[in-house]
C-alpha cells in the first residue's frame, strides 16, 4: 500500500520496522498534497521545506535507534489556529495575513518534541466561527466526498486533508464540534477531549471556556496515539487538568475486539428524531443495534436543558469572542489599513482601528462580535451571558444523571450530512444547527468521539455517530469508538473511507 | 456584574447596533448596518428560551471542571527578544511599536 | 484656559469636601503579574515581553503567587478583610498601551474590602488629629505599557504619532480604593497627603513594592467633589490623575476643591470628569468625561480559576505582618528617647524609616535625625522631592556620621559630602578621597597657619595675650580659610591658647 493510505499507526510501525523513512513518507504526502490540494483546499500553507527537514532528522534519530516516540517521523497537519513559530498563522483571516508567530503553541510544541514533522497548516472558518470552512477568508475548503460540498467546519480543512489522504493526522480544535462535526461529514475520526485535557496555550481562543484542541485521523487508534502525545498537563495553561490521562491508546486497542459485554449505552432522547435526516437516523440506529448485539446494555437517557444548548453557546461564545478579538487593532501584529481622513488630518490610532478591524473581519465574525458585545454591555449581562452560565449548570447536572444511568451517552454528530457549498452561507441560524449534537459536550467540558458509522441511503454521504463520555473518562470514547469502528468494518469489509471517489487528477 | 432588573426585549434597533459597533470599533458600513440589525434580532429572537431556562436558585457555571487556586512561582520565564516581539509590528521606531497619534486619554 | 477659583477660605466657609483616593501599587516581584517577565525598571524598550504580556494570539495568563500573598498582606496591613473566594474579570475597553484591549482586573469581587487606616494629620500648635480612612477594597490587576508621544507638545495632545514600549505591561498592580472621606473640612488636602504618605510607609515596611512615586511604582489619583456646608450630600466629583509625589496631593485637593468652589458658586455644574495635574504650572484641566454610559463589559475571565486563599495560609500571612505603625511609632519613640515633638516631625517628614536605618547601620538616634530632619530635609524642600527620593542612602549617612566621630570631617566638610552623595559621585568614603575633603591633621602644616595667623593679626594676637580668649574665634577663622576648611576646629583653638597663653 502506497504511503499516503496507511494509518499512523500502521506507519509507526513501518518506520520502527525499518522499512521506509520519514523523509520516503513525508514526501509522498506532499506529493499527493501537490496532487489533489488544488481541488480541496484543505492546506492554507504547505512547509514542504520544513517537514523535510524535521523528517531528515527523525531519520537520523531513528538510525541512532532514539527515536522520540512512537509517531516520530509521522507527519502532522495543523489547524491554523494553533501558534507555530516560524510558520503563517492566520485563523482563516485577513486581519491575520501573513503573520509569523514567534512561539509555539504547547500542542505544536509537543508534535515538534515528539518527532512530527508538520505538513503544514490546515483551513478553517475564520476564527474557527462556522461549520462549513466557508467563511475562511482564503477561500472554502470541498469535502473530497464530493467537491461542491462542504467538509464540515470550523476544522473543515484539517479533516478534508486528513479524508483526502493528505496527511495521516491532523490537530483539530473543537469549540462547539469543530472536530467532532467535520469529521462526521467527511468520514474520518475526530476526539474533542475533556476540557482541560489538552492545553490551550497557543491555540487562538474562539471561546475560552469551550476551546480544546483535539486529534483528526483515519481510526481510533491513531487519535489515541496522537491524543497522548499532545495531551497532559501544561503550567502555561491555568485550566488545564492535572490528573495524569488514562491510557488511551490501551483503551482503544482493547475496544478493538469489538466485545462490548456489561457496556452500559445511553441514547439521549433530544439529540435525534426532529431536524435529523433520516439517512443519519438510519445509520445512526444501525450502530446502537451493532453494540447491542456486540453486548452493550442500551437505554433511553433524557437530557431536558440540552434543548436550550444551542441558545446557551450562542450566547457564551460571541460574548468571549468579542473581547478575544479585541486584540486585533492594527497596533502589534497583523493587517493595519490606514484611512485618509477627507480633511487631509493624519489619522488617529482609533480611526485605524475602526477601519482596520471593518476591513479585516469577515461577516460571520463581525455579526458574532456585535452580538457578544451586546450581550455583555451594561443592562444586559445578567439576562444574557449570565443566564447562560446558569443554563450551563443545568447541561451539566443533566449529563451527571445520564452518566449515572450510562457508561457513555451515544448520538448522531451531526443532524444532516455535507450540503452544498454557499446553500447556508446567507442563513446564519440554519448554519447553527448543525452543532446541535456536539454543543452540549463543550458546554459540560465531556469527552467526545465522532466514529463514521456508514452512508446516508438519500445522498450516499457519510454520517458519524458520536460518542460521549464523563469528564476524564477519555479512555471511554476510545474503548466503544474502537469497538464500534470494527464492528463497522466487518459490517463493511474495510474502512468507510475505501468507498470515498478517487480525487487522483482532481488537482491543480 | 452589570444588572438591570427587566427582561430586555430580543430585538436590536439599527442605533444599537451603530452604537454596539462603535464600542467593538468596528467602521461598519451604512449597507452592513442595514443588514445586522433584522439578522441579530432574528438570533437573539432564537436564543430568548434561554430565560426561563434556569431559575434564579441556579448557580452559574464558568468553567465545566471546577479547579482553583491555579498559580505560579514568582520565577523569570525567559520571553522575547525585542526584535521577536517587535517582529509582527506594522511600524518599528527606536525599538518601539509605532502607532498613529492616539486621541482619548489613557483610563 | 485657565478656570477661576475661589479663596481656601471662602470655600469651606461654604463647602463640604468629599475626599476619594484611589492609590496604585506596583508591587515588586520578580515577574509580571500573569507571566514571567522580568520587572526591572529602565530596561531597554520592548526586552521584557513574551507572548502572553504582548497579548498575542494563543497566549494565556498564569497568576503569579506572590503577587497574590502580597495583595492579602496589604489588605491584612489595611484592616481589611480577605476574600473567601474571589476572580479576575476583564475589563475591555480599547487603548494602543493595553496589549489585548483589555484589563485583566478584579470587578465586583476584589482579593481584600472593608479596611480602614488611621491617619495622623499633623496640624499647627504641634498637635496631631487622627482620621479614619475607610478602605472600600484593594484588587489585583495588571499595569499597561508605556507610550512616548512624538511631536511638537511632547504631550498625548497635538502629537504627530507616539511609541510604544510594552515592558511595563503586565505588571502586578494593587488598586487600593478608600471609600469618601468625609468630615475633614479645611484640612482635607492635608488628609489626603498624610493617608498617602502613611500608605507609602506601610508599603514599605511590608516590603511589597519600591513605592517611588517619581518612578510610577506608586501613583495616586486624587476624587474630590464639594456639597453645601452642612447638606450632608455627594456632589459630582472629580478624578485628578496620576498625581505623583505627596505634596502634589495636597497641592491637587486644594486646587479642585477652589475651582469647584468657583463653579459652584456661580452656578454652574461640576463635569464629571477625570483631570489632569499639572506639576510645574500647580493647575488640573479637563480630561476624559466619565458618563455612566462607559461600558467596560466587564465578565470573569475565562482563562484563570478563581482565587481561593485558605484560611491558614490567610492567618499565617496575619501574624507574619510587620507591627502596625502606630505601635511602631511608639515603641521607636521610646527607643530612641525622643520627644513628641521630634517624633511628630519626623514622622511628617516622612523620615521614620530612614532614621530607622540609618541607626541600624550604627549612627546614634539624635545624629541620625539631625542629619534628615536638618541638612536633607532643607535640600529635599528646596528640590521639591521626597526625602526618600533625594538620593541619600541611610548606610551613606550613617558613615558621614561616623566620618565626623572619627573626627576626618567636621560639619562643614560633612556638608560637602552630602553635596556629592546626592550628585551621585559614590560613597561618602570615596567622595572624601576624591574631592580631598578629609581634615588636616598634620600638626606642621597647620602649626605653620597657625604662625602666619597670628603673624598676619597682631593686634588680635595681643588681645589674646591679655586674657581675651573670645577673641581667638577671629583667628580660628584665619586658619580655617587658609586650610580651606579642612582642619578641626578645636585642634586650632588649642594651637592658638599653647602660642598665646
Ligand atoms: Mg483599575
Ligand atoms: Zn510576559
């Protein structure tokens, strides 16, 4: 099998085995990244020269046999959110063009210390504000299920390029499903840990209370490896979490056998049947059914606040997002656009500011920074974001009843699959509901996996199931997500991605 | 924080959105104004459940995992060079950042 | 420009002041508030900065842990009392020296409230009247860089551009509130330097912070706002920024609280409004208007969990404190023996902790007061600085002190060494060596002055001769001229009588 298709974890191997080197699979990845990034747009800056040269060095350490673990020598790709020193990091925006950090995000620096070397950096929606990749403001990344379509957003690029076998892994950042979302839409595996899991420094915050990066992949078990070289505690990050992590990939090598005996499953009740597509229903159903049978004990769990879930985010997140996005003022880093005042007066610092910020932000963002400010100006925080903080309180104690009736909480991840390109651009609340599902994890800080669970019969696109687990129960994702993944793949002969079209020649 | 005893009504007038923009310092455009205003009363029409979502017994919820007392040793981290931190700057006199004249006064 | 005001004393003849001050501590730690930068004043611009105090995309903040022992220990020091559980919040508002536009700040739940300090107000007739200032809170935040506007003024107004150096940003501030001081009548800008010069001194004896007011590390932002006499009501009040050494306090109350006087009694309506002072010309003028419509937007912040001070470490932080300053005064007083007139004055000089030092490092009581209340006391008035901030280490005088015991300098050439401490020329040791300050003692050299003195005044040298001994100050005075200074007066007395008796 050529590079490009095997799994980390497969190339970990190969690599350990000495029967290729990093620099054989590096390059084959950027040859097919040259091939078919054209037609996808997953990549928003290929470091084809620094990859090289990161995968030249694990070469030698692999010789000196002192490799840095398991994936050294394994290329990454990076959502553009996450600082990279010496690379562009733009968050998909104007008002970010061509800045270079001069730091690394602890995430990049985990990759970088583990031997990854780092494709590139990978497209989303501007500040990750979206769930299409459409309001990048470099252009949309296509769903290489079929390229009219999107791939699911705000990460649409880091999944695109992992489904389109750009890369074999990508870092994600999951706000409201970022990662959980794309990766349902484009067939891949997408993990937002537990809040707190994996740092944040350096990640460009959306939402600082529901941020957390998380690994993109092809197979449960390589998010499990990826999650733990990137996961753990990080002094730099106030909230990140001190426990030592469980380990994952044991997890998700035991789920592997697909034996789900005494796993206890709850299917949340508001998360399906209105608003779903029945093509997402239908394989949604299937997989509770294939872990019935595989011995999981299944109950209807219901979760009343979850009805208000979507309106709780869509109130805490533009309300940090406005004062996130403050920075961006023309006067440190990033786009400066100097207005010439009509009566010939040099402009002022705040005049810059105003027009520098009116030409930098895409209207997605604009909208999302009007609505925060509102609802944290004088008269309203009490009826606004701080409402949602107690509706919060209420998603929280839901998920703690339901994880005392369930080992872990099952739905479909997204209610509908890929739509067509610029079909919701213009209709902002419908372009809301496609984080329905995977709103509630964020809001309760609880783990999450999207495992593709089949295509919808009406328009034969992927669907994902997603599973939920209790706070620092990650290894519990990685367990049923493992199992379902080979109960699927029995089902299924193969992967769900081997039934994907051929993009060869669908480059630039 | 800030509190004002009603329940403001979910919808967002063309001056409110100028005067939200002018606090964001955002220059939105005459077209843009026109345009936000009905899209965020739509949204906050949309988002409304959310106040008789939680009664006022309900404690709020900042972060989902409850940790505190998070510090760290008053010990010098090494940081920039002056030429890193300068490096994104649109303009650079005398090792500063160059910024237009500011009008307001410092708070 | 210029606004009219009413005499001092027709003002409070029809006035009630309120008095606000509202005091900023930079503490001294060795990093920033939320990241590791080094603190250190006057370093290069721009070489104290790292992602998180330079607000980049990504960075977060971490709370230094000494800076948070040292807000409980001022708030302890101020009788306030210390939350159970408190958080940061950001205040956002837009400004070019604020790296991520906004404050990270305490709002509705600051670190220490409900204190108070006792002020002792020096007043004629040598006695002291004590005010109660009540503390309304003391909150951490952090500080903003540092702007230099470029153009003609030189000034934030008319300036072509300004630059901006980040070092100062992040730094741990603690915003030390009181609530309105009232009932103080005429003595209110008294109040107001004594309450800032004996937070000054608390601060110091805690060790938290530099308190230079010359170098920002303490600067005071002066509320005032006058109601009819005896109304018993608020007026609209004013906010005097920045005002940088105690004198100016002073200067800055009875500044406002004549051109409110003015306002108000022709009518008008005070603005509520920041002010700026001006040091050189003694006059505040408008700043920002602060409506109620200021909107900060204030909400915790997302990226710190809440401070949560154990109650051990909060009573062992308590009993650790340095003694509070009035039983200081008096145990000091009672040590060094002196009257309350001498207590009284050095206190007001702001000389407590200096004289202390200046004992510690070996001179007596009396000698270590003579030198700050006397010859330092007189440069700092005629400098207009602080004592403190004249540049005279207590160690430095302790050894001029022991210069003059030794008997290598008297008064007068211990004068001159001052001269050069407080030019900066190195230590008192040195400043002898190299200006040639210390006494003659060569008994050749000044027997020879001695001769020609008598030599050059006969007439004197006779009246001597007959008994006149008070006439040998005239002599003493010839010999001192021709060895510029530099001889012990006693030694020349007694060379004189040996000729002459
Ligand atoms: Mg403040
Ligand atoms: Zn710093």
């Amino acid at each position: 099998m050529s590079a490009e298709r095997r799994t980390a974890a497969e190339l970990a191997a190969a690599l350990a085995a000495g029967e290729t080197t990093s620099v054989e699979i590096t390059q084959a990845h950027l040859d097919r990244i040259a091939e078919v990034d054209g037609a996808v747009h997953a990549f928003l800056h290929v470091d084809a020269e620094g990859a090289l040269r990161d995968a030249a060095a694990s070469d030698r350490r692999r010789a000196d046999d002192s490799p840095l673990g398991v994936l050294d020598g394994v290329p990454i790709a990076v959502k553009d959110v996450l600082a990279t020193r010496g690379l562009p990091t733009t968050c998909g925006s104007r008002i970010l063009e061509g800045w270079v950090p001069p730091y690394d995000a602890t995430v990049v620096a985990r990759l970088r210390a583990a031997g990854l070397p780092i494709l590139g950096k990978t497209n989303m929606d501007e500040f990750a504000m979206g769930s299409s990749t459409e309001h990048s403001a470099f252009g949309p990344t296509h769903n290489p299920w079929d390229l009219t379509r999107i791939p699911g957003g705000s990460g649409g690029g880091s999944a695109a390029a992992v489904a389109a076998y750009e890369t074999p892994l990508a870092v994600g950042t999951d706000t409201g499903g970022s990662i959980r979302q794309p990766g349902a839409v484009t067939g891949t595996v997408g993990v937002k840990p537990t809040y707190g899991g994996v740092s944040r420094y350096g990640l460009v915050a959306l939402a600082n209370s529901l941020d957390q990066a998380g690994p993109v992949t092809r197979t449960v078990l390589d998010a499990a490896l990826l999650h733990e070289v990137v996961g753990g505690h990080d002094p730099l990050d106030s909230t990140s979490i001190e426990q030592a992590l469980p380990s994952l990939v044991d997890a998700a090598r035991q789920g592997a056998d697909g034996d789900l005996a005494g796993v206890r499953i709850g299917v949340v009740k508001e998360l399906g049947g209105e608003g779903y597509q029945a093509g997402v229903l239908a394989r949604f159903e299937e997989s509770v059914e294939l872990m019935t049978k595989a011995g999981a004990e299944v109950v209807e769990v219901s979760c009343p606040s979850f009805v208000h879930a979507l309106a709780t985010y869509y109130l805490i997140l533009p309300a940090e997002a406005s004062s996130n996005l403050a920075r961006f003022d023309a006067m440190r880093y990033g786009l400066r656009v100097t207005p010439q005042p009509a009566d010939g007066s040099a402009p002022s610092a705040e005049d810059v500011m105003r027009v520098t910020r009116e030409a930098g932000f895409g209207d997605e963002v604009k909208r999302r920074i009007i609505l925060g400010t509102y609802a944290l100006s004088s008269g309203y925080y009490d009826a606004y974001y701080g409402q949602a903080q107690k509706v919060r309180t209420l998603v929280v104690r839901d998920f703690g009843a339901a994880f005392e009736r369930a080992d872990v909480l099952v739905s479909p991840t997204a209610p509908t699959t890929a739509f067509r390109i610029g079909e919701k651009v213009d209709d902002p609340l419908a372009m809301y509901l496609n984080d329905l599902a995977t709103i509630p994890a964020n809001l309760s800080g609880v783990p999450g996996i999207s495992v593709p669970s089949g295509l919808a019969d009406e328009d034969g696109l992927p669907v994902g199931v997603q599973i939920l687990a209790p706070a620092l129960a990650d290894d519990r994702v990685y367990r049923v997500g493992a199992a379902l993944e080979s109960l699927l793949a029995q089902q299924w002969g193969g992967r769900l991605l081997d039934q994907a079209p051929e993009l060869t020649g669908a480059g630039a | 924080m800030a509190c004002m005893p009603e329940t403001p009504e979910h919808s967002i007038s063309r001056e409110e959105v100028a005067h939200l923009a002018d606090l964001a310092r955002i220059d939105l455009s005459d077209a843009e104004l026109d345009h936000l205003a009905p899209q965020l009363s739509v949204i906050l029409e949309s988002i409304a459940s959310i106040q008789e979502a939680a009664g006022a017994d309900v404690p709020p919820t900042s972060h989902a995992l409850p940790l505190t007392n998070v510090y760290r040793d008053d010990v010098v981290r090494p940081g920039l060079t002056a030429e890193e931190a300068l490096s994104g700057a649109p303009e650079v006199e005398r090792q500063r950042f160059k910024v237009p004249r500011i009008l307001g006064d410092e708070q | 420009m210029s606004d009219s005001l009413m005499s001092y004393d027709q003002a409070l003849a029809a006035f009630d002041p309120a008095l606000g001050l509202e005091v900023h501590v930079e503490l001294n730690t060795v990093t920033k508030m939320f990241c590791g930068c080094p603190t250190t004043f006057g370093a290069a611009p721009n070489t104290q900065t790292c992602p998180t105090c330079l607000g980049l995309p990504g960075s977060m903040p971490v709370v230094n842990a000494a800076a948070v022992e040292s807000a409980i220990r001022i708030g302890l020091a101020l009788n306030c009392s210390i939350a159970e559980w408190c958080r940061f919040a950001r205040k956002n508002y837009f400004y070019p020296d604020m790296p991520k536009n906004f404050q990270t700040s305490q709002y509705d739940e600051p670190i220490a409230y409900d204190g108070w300090l006792e002020v002792a107000v020096p007043v004629e007739g040598g006695d002291v009247e004590t005010y109660r200032v009540e503390i309304e809170r003391a909150h951490m935040e952090e500080d903003t860089g540092k702007s230099t506007h470029i153009g003609r003024t030189g000034r934030i107004h008319g300036a072509d551009y300004s630059l901006v150096d980040y070092n100062r940003a992040g730094i741990p501030l603690i915003e030390i509130v009181t609530k309105p001081v009232l009932g103080t009548g005429e003595r209110a800008p008294d109040v107001a330097r004594a309450y800032v010069g004996q937070l000054r001194e608390l601060l110091l004896g805690l060790g938290v912070s530099d308190v230079r007011m010359e170098q920002g590390s303490l600067r005071c932002d002066v509320n005032l706002s006058l109601a009819p006499k005896g109304s018993g009501t608020l007026g609209t009040r004013t906010e005097t920024k920045n005002v940088n050494s105690l004198r100016s306090v002073e200067r800055a109350a009875r500044y406002e609280v004549q051109r409110h006087a003015a306002v108000l009694a022709q009518g008008g309506r005070i603005l509520q409004e920041t002010r700026h002072w001006h040091e050189d010309t003694g006059i505040t003028t408008s700043g920002r208007e602060k409506s109620d419509a200021e909107d900060y937007r204030y909400f915790p912040e997302p990226d710190l969990v809440p401070v949560a001070p154990g109650r051990e470490w909060v009573e062992r932080l308590r009993t650790e404190l340095p003694e509070p300053p009035q039983e200081r005064r008096a145990r000091l007083q009672e040590a060094w023996g002196f009257t309350d007139l001498e207590m009284r004055d050095t206190v007001g000089a702001g000389a407590l902790v200096l004289v202390e030092q200046t004992i510690a490092a070996g001179a007596t009581a009396q000698a270590a007061r003579k030198w700050w209340l006397g010859e330092l006391a007189r440069r700092a008035n005629e400098s207009e600085t602080e004592l403190s901030e004249l540049g005279a280490a207590p160690a430095d005088v302790a050894r001029v002190q022991a210069l003059v015991d030794e008997g290598t300098l008297n008064d007068r050439l211990a004068r001159q060494v001052l001269d050069g401490l407080l030019a900066g020329e190195g230590t008192p040791d040195e400043i002898v060596a190299a200006r040639g300050l210390a006494i003659v003692s060569d008994e050749g050299a000044l027997g020879a002055a001695v001769d020609n003195a008598i030599a050059a005044n006969p007439g004197v040298a006779e009246k001597i001769r007959e008994g006149k001994v008070a006439a040998a100050g005239a002599l003493i005075g010839a010999v001192m001229k021709e060895m510029r200074g530099q001889a012990d007066a006693n030694r020349v007395r007694e060379l004189i009588l040996d000729r002459l008796g």
